[in-house]
C-alpha cells in the first residue's frame, strides 16, 4: 500500500517523489574532498548546486558534465549529476550516472541510496532495499538511507521493520521532522491512529511554518503532515 505525496505525496502512488523529499538537491550534493581541487572545479560545483536549488537543472547538468569531462574518474561529479537527471524527471539517464559512480567508487554510499531512490520510484523495491542496505553497510549513520529504506519497507507492508528503521534514524538527531512524519504515516497505515497522531503533531513542531519557495520539500512533507492528521482527527470526531 502506497499512499504518499510529492516529496509526501496525496493518496496515489507517488512513491519517487517522496524520495525525493528525503533527498533534496540542496543537501545531497557532494563536493570534492580533495584539498588538491583547482578552484575553478570547486566554483563549477557551487555553481551546479545554485542552479540546481533554483529549479534550473538544464544549467545543472551541464556545468556538472563540464567537471565530468575534465575529471572523468570522478565518481562525485558522477553521482551528484545522476541525483539531479532524477530531480528533472530522466531517471534512466540517472540510473546510469549511479552505476558509473559506483563503478568508479564501490564504496560511495551515497550513489548506492540514490540508485535505491531510483529502484524505488520503479516499483522494484527488494532491489531498493539491497541499495539502502549497501549503502548502510558502508556508513552506518546515513540516516537519509535509513529513512528511505523504512518508507520502503513500509511500502511493502512489512510496518514494523519500518518503525525499526524509523527508530533507528531517531537516534541521531537529524531530520528529525521528516522521521516523526514517516513513522506517523507508517502507524496511521498499521491502524495504530494514536501513535500517528502523536508522531504527526511532533513532526508539526518541527517543519517549517513557512518557506520561500513552493518546492521546499519540508514546506511540501508540513502541508502533506496536515492534510493526514486532519484525516484522522474528523474520523476520531465521527466515531
């Protein structure tokens, strides 16, 4: 059963964009750790992720394909570029970006979650989640895999391995907001209403009140948040 919105979806099978949310450009583009990197690459990424926080992914795409054709061994360049090819909506051409990064960089755990996100928004979820597990395998505290990887598995209606998830991501301290909505939606699902009222007024207090912009996926994950406890509330008032 799959029930969410975009970057937390309305009632349909909206199961991608709702990984996007979890995985924003803004926060899952990664910069070279190099100290060695010429400056211009350095000004190439900023410039991608400025392009790419405002909606212009044309301009993205290419200022990273400029960096892949100067360093073409760069798994990075490769996975942050597959990350926004998923955003524009060109998920195959995002799946390839994922598969050369990890060619490049087995162990880049972040190209494994991305490609799960991109498993998932297939409908192939058993592949989704051996992604996130790998991923898991190589950074034990990635909570954004953690949190995907329990939408996930609540996708498949296995509800309490996605509480465990959930329960693991709490622990430490981030995204906070985004778990506590996750983990209400997965006991609204299970019919434990309490629980889900309980975890979705906790996620109210910490999304944003506002946002400067429509595509703030937190701003979207607080309208959707509503929307459900305002669901469960007129049932409680009914019954």
């Amino acid at each position: 059963m799959n029930s969410h919105s975009f970057l937390k979806p309305g009632e349909q099978q909206n199961y991608s964009c709702q990984i996007v949310l979890k995985y924003t450009i803004a926060r899952e583009l990664e910069t070279d750790s190099n100290d060695n990197s010429a400056f211009g690459d350095s000004y190439l990424r900023f410039c991608a992720l400025t392009s790419a926080q405002q909606g212009d992914y044309t301009e993205a795409i290419a200022l990273l394909s400029q960096l892949i054709n100067r360093h073409p061994h760069n798994a990075i360049d490769y996975n942050n570029r597959g990350l926004i090819y998923f955003q524009s909506g060109q998920r195959q051409k995002a799946f390839c970006d994922y598969n050369k990064a990890i060619k490049l960089n087995p162990k880049l755990a972040s190209a494994y979650n991305n490609r799960g996100n991109y498993y998932a928004a297939r409908g192939e979820l058993a592949a989704a989640i051996a992604d996130y597990e790998r991923a898991l395998d190589l950074n034990p505290g990635y909570v954004r895999a953690w949190l995907n990887q329990g939408i996930t598995w609540r996708d498949l209606g296995e509800y309490e391995k996605a509480i465990d998830n959930f329960e693991i991501a709490l622990l430490f301290e981030q995204l906070e907001g985004h778990i506590f909505a996750e983990r209400g939606r997965t006991y609204h699902l299970w019919g434990d209403w309490n629980c889900a009222i309980a975890d979705y007024r906790r996620a109210l207090n910490l999304l944003p009140l506002s946002c400067t912009t429509t595509k703030d996926p937190s701003w979207r994950l607080r309208l959707q948040v509503e929307s459900w406890l305002k669901e469960l509330t007129s049932v409680s008032h009914f019954k």
